[in-house]
C-alpha cells in the first residue's frame, strides 16, 4: 500500500514543490526554502533561510 503526502507551507498554505534531488522544500507563493527537522519527537518543516541567520551563516 501506497499513500501521497501533501506538505503545505507553514507560512501561507500554499502545495510545496519538493526540490529535485534534496530533501528541501520550496513556496512559490513567499519564494523561501523549507527543510524537514525532527524537533522532540515531531516533524517540523523550517525555512533554510532562517536557520542560516540563526547560525550566522551567509546566504
């Protein structure tokens, strides 16, 4: 048995387009990159973006 998982974005809900060749995620609609995270026991999706000012890494 087969199923299809539809991911939304967490922002605006618009359908996600998985990146080819990547684990990511990208909106259209807020033109940003989403990446699933494991976050105490849940799944999160997180926008790359943030993550790398967070870090202080440069885009």
């Amino acid at each position: 048995m087969s199923f299809k998982i539809i991911l939304r974005c967490p922002n605006c809900g618009k359908k996600l387009k998985q990146i080819p060749e990547s684990r990511h995620f990208f909106c259209d609609q807020c033109n940003d990159e989403l990446a699933m995270r494991l976050i105490d026991g849940k799944i999160a999706l997180l926008s790359i973006r943030k993550e790398k000012k967070d870090s202080g890494e440069k885009e």
